[in-house]
C-alpha cells in the first residue's frame, strides 16, 4: 500500500515524536522512511540580480546545511537500530 512515508523534522521532540508511528507504519508495510529538514534563510534582498553573495551567507548556509544533515544522520541511524 506504502512505498514511502516522509517525515519532517524540525529538531524538536514535538517533531520527533511521529518517529516512532513512522516506523510502526514502515515495518508494517516493508516501506521507506524518508527524513527531511528544511533549511531556511532570511536574507536582505540582494541589489542586483545573481549578484555574489557575502562570504558568511555561504558559510552560514553550509554550516546550517552541516547540522541538518548530522542532525538526520542521527535520527536515520536510531532508525536503522530499531530495524
């Protein structure tokens, strides 16, 4: 019936409390767990269009980008423990 069940997580217990019905579902119906986090920048509107952005935008993105993904690194291998 499932191929995959998304679930979106935004780090806080409230948001990791659907894990566990996720993987109730998923062991059921031998079906996917897909983790997302969605990263969002608040930016000032750049002056001119494709214009390089500053140095610690980029960083600030990668760094955000670093813990997301360390972050549902985690989760995924709590996951895989639990089969």
């Amino acid at each position: 019936m499932y191929k995959r069940i998304l679930v979106p997580l935004d780090g806080s217990p409230l948001a990791e409390r659907a894990l566990p019905l996720a993987t109730t579902v998923a062991q059921k119906f031998e079906c996917q767990i897909i983790l997302l986090q969605v990263l969002h920048f608040l930016i000032r509107t750049v002056s001119a269009p494709y214009q390089h952005l500053p140095d610690w935008v980029v960083e600030n993105r990668k760094y955000a980008r670093q813990e997301a993904e360390s972050y549902l690194q985690a989760r995924q291998d709590e996951l895989r423990q639990q089969g």
